[in-house]
C-alpha cells in the first residue's frame, strides 16, 4: 500500500471518529438529502456534521464515485497524481520522495487537486506539484523562518508562506525535511 492509499486510509478513520458516524451512515444522509452537485454535498456535510471542509470533500467524493454520479478520477487519489504529472514524469520521483520523507511523521491528510497536492492536518502545511517542465514546487506554511534564496517567502495573503523548488530527489534532503516537520507540526 502506497502512501496515499495509506493517507486516504488514515484520512477515513479519523474522520469517522470524529463525526461518530461510519461512511456509509455518510452516505445514506447525502442519499436522502436528494442532493447532486459536489459543492452542495460538502455543504451539507459541513453543516450537519460538523466535518472539516477535507473530510467533507473526501466523503463528496467517495459518495458521488461510488453513485457514479463522478469521474473515476475523484475516487482515485493515486489517479489524480498520476494525472498531475502527466507529461512531466520525471519529477514523479522527486514528489514520491517527498511524501516518504512526510510519511514518517505521522497521519495527514491528501488531498489531491487540479495540478498539486495539499497537505493537510488541521490545517493546510505544504503544497506539492510541478511548476515547470523540470521543477517541482513544495510551498510550506510555517511561521518564525527567516527565507534564503532556496526557502523564497512568499507575500502574504497566499496559499502558502514559502516555496522551495527541486529539480532533483537528491534535493529532498535534511534541510528541507526539516522545514517541512516544522510546517507539519504547526498544522496540527
């Protein structure tokens, strides 16, 4: 089992205990509500059970993929990333060995979008996706770190407060693991 299925796994059970609800209890009020539309779902979930806007995406999601009212894809983490990186698969190894590094951490959340990866505990600690033909971008949420000309602060009100960019796997190395602990450990 790869690192995402593990996230999604992990992602799954943590929200089921804290909604105190199983997925298909979930899915049965997303039934009965009559609603379609994936942003109306989330709604719902966020409104009456109190779920995180992640958690309620991934249940959207789950419950659209498995009514077949969604693409195969929003199902699929790992389909998403391969989608990601599409045309640009030499900078699949370098976005693997950054999610091995985070995976020792500890459970996150993966959250698969359009053209990255968002990183979530209670909040968002890192982006991962490809900037370019040749670089992959990780940009970090961390408060207290001063930037370099490798870890470039980001003007406020973004996404993200640095972003760092690898050509190489060989770039993921202790430095940056370690702004990305620190990252981590702020979200959560």
């Amino acid at each position: 089992m790869n690192t995402v299925d593990k996230a999604l796994e992990a992602q799954l059970r943590n929200l089921q205990q804290r909604s105190g609800k199983t997925l298909e209890q979930l899915h049965a009020a997303v039934r009965a509500s009559g609603l379609a539309k994936h942003g109306e779902i989330v709604a719902l979930l966020k409104t009456d059970f109190g779920l995180g806007h992640g958690d309620a995406n991934l249940v959207a999601h789950q419950f659209r993929a498995a009514s077949g009212s969604a693409a195969p894809a929003a199902a699929a983490p790992d389909t998403v990333v391969d989608e990601i990186y599409a045309g640009k698969a030499a900078l699949r190894p370098i976005h693997d060995a950054l999610m091995k590094a985070i995976g020792g951490f500890g459970q996150f959340e993966v959250a698969p979008k359009k053209g990255y990866v968002s990183l979530r505990r209670k909040k968002q600690f890192a982006m991962i996706g490809p900037a370019t033909r040749t670089q992959v971008e990780v940009g970090l949420n961390m408060k207290g770190v001063a930037g370099t000309d490798r870890l470039v602060a980001q003007p406020a009100g973004g996404m993200c407060q640095y972003k760092v960019r690898l050509a190489a796997a060989g770039e993921v190395d202790k430095e940056l693991v370690g702004w990305l602990r620190q990252a981590f450990d702020a979200a959560g």
